[in-house]
C-alpha cells in the first residue's frame, strides 16, 4: 500500500470503530507497551512528552493520568483518530493533555523532552520516508531529549514464525500496510543522531504464549484464537526474554 491507502486505512478504521482496539486488535500488548512507557516516562521525569501517532489517544490519556505534573500532547495524521481522542478526553478527568492533527513527515513546531511512538513510524510505507519521520522526531527533541521508540522488526517476526512452523502452525505475515524495521540498518542510520541507551524485545514471551502456545491450543480444539483470551492476559506479566517477538522498545538519547 502507498502512503494515502495507508492513511485512508487508519481514517477509516477511526471512523468505523471507537472501541479499544481500534488502533490494534492485540488489546493486552497494548497493555505491556504502556506498562514499559510509564516505567520510562517516570523514570526520565520529563516536563512534556508528545505521543507521535496517538490514535485514539487511550494510551496517551492513561499516562496523563498517571502523571499528572507533565504536558502531554498526542499528534496523528488522523482527522477521525484525533475526532475519537475527545471522547476519550471527555470521559476522563485529566487536563494535562491535548491532541492536535499532524503528519511525522512535517516538521514539528515545539520542543519536547520526551518522544514516543508506539507502532507508528511501521506505517510509513518505505525505509526513506521512515528516515525523515525519525530526523523529525530528532529535531523535536531537546539537547539531550529522549525517544522512546517502541516500532516492529522484521528479525523478531521471522523468528516467532519459524518456531510456529516447528509446531506445525501456518506463517502470520505482515500487515500490507507495514513496513517493518531491519535492526542493523536502523541503528547505523541513527548512530549519528542518538545513542542508544538500550534495547529490549517487548513481546517476545508474550508472543511465544499467544502466537504459538495459544495458536496451537486454538489450532488443535478448531477454534479460532481470541486476543481476550486469558493467555494473552497473563502473558502481559511474563518477564522480557528472547527474541520472539516483532515490537521492540529502543531508549535513544538525542545526542
Ligand atoms: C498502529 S496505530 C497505533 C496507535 C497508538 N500509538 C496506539 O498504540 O494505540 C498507528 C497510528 O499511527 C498513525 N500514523 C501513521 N502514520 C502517521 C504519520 N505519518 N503521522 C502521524 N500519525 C501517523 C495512524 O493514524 C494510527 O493512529
């Protein structure tokens, strides 16, 4: 898909669906992702922090709440999405957050101390234009300021689905509306941009649990899997190990 089928995608799945898994079907990941950016949001104790790709803004508004003395503000190309982060906004209580329509390939107005993106800068639909998207992200830093980039790589994808293949399940190829990351590719392309603080594979036990144990589980019983089902809950509190998994979390320091 190109960038307008990609972006029509999203406007549409905005318009269609306001329900939690509008932005992914995979609710508990949504769970660990947000899990890890509280602990490195209260951790680095930034003043402001700005969501890129917010979506519907249920993440963004649940870190607000949960640290009420930084500005957030969560940006999508999105006019349905950033539509849907009022209901949200609406129904919550915090007034340290806004939301505002914006494109990662223009550059940012505005200075922060703390960036993330969670599955976003994946939908750029070529490694050029994902390149422009992070020098954005760069730009929009203060001197030391800190990315969290939480994005999917092909390297994790492949290995989860050679271990599905051991276990007799069928390959799960990525969305057509994905451009997955090469780990070294990228990290030669922001050596000169950031240092990295360090790295882990988010969803690898987490995919081990659902996309192998649980697909097979569901494969031999003739179901098909459900992302509520309690394996992928109690799979959210299992610890980090192995690379099994497509979503990383990189900690990058503006240099
Ligand atoms: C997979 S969803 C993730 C949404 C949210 N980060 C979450 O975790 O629920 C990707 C989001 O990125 C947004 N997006 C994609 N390309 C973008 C771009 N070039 N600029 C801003 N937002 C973009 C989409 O509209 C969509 O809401």
């Amino acid at each position: 898909m190109n960038f307008e089928e990609i972006k029509d995608y999203w406007e549409n799945r905005a318009s269609e669906d306001s329900s939690a898994q509008s932005t992914t079907q995979d609710f508990y990941l949504r769970e660990i992702e947000f899990n890890v950016l509280a602990q490195n949001i209260e951790k680095y104790s930034p003043n402001n922090v700005a969501d890129i790709g917010c979506g519907d803004g249920r993440t963004t508004v649940r870190l607000a709440r949960k640290c009420p003395d930084i500005s957030f503000k969560g940006f999508d190309y999105s006019t349905s999405m950033i539509k849907n982060t009022k209901a949200v906004l609406d129904s919550s209580d915090i007034i340290n957050t806004l939301f505002e329509v914006y494109d990662v390939l223009e550059g940012m107005s505005g200075l922060f101390d703390l960036i993330y993106t969670t599955r976003c800068l994946i939908n750029l639909p070529s490694w050029e234009l994902q390149k422009i998207a992070i020098s954005n992200i760069h730009n929009a830093l203060i001197g030391d300021g800190v990315y969290l980039m939480i994005e999917n790589f092909i390297e994790g994808q492949s290995n989860f689905n050679e271990v599905r293949k051991k276990f007799g399940l069928s390959e799960i190829p990525i969305r057509e509306h994905n451009h997955f990351f090469e780990r070294e590719r990228l990290l030669g392309y922001i050596d000169d941009l950031f240092d990295l603080q360090s790295e882990v594979n988010i969803s690898s036990t987490y995919y081990l649990a659902s996309r192998v144990i649980y697909s097979k589980i569901c494969d031999e019983a003739g179901i098909i899997p459900d992302y509520f089902d309690d394996h992928h809950r109690f799979a959210v509190g299992l610890p980090f190990c192995g690379e099994y998994g497509p979503v990383r979390l990189l900690i990058l320091k503006k240099k």
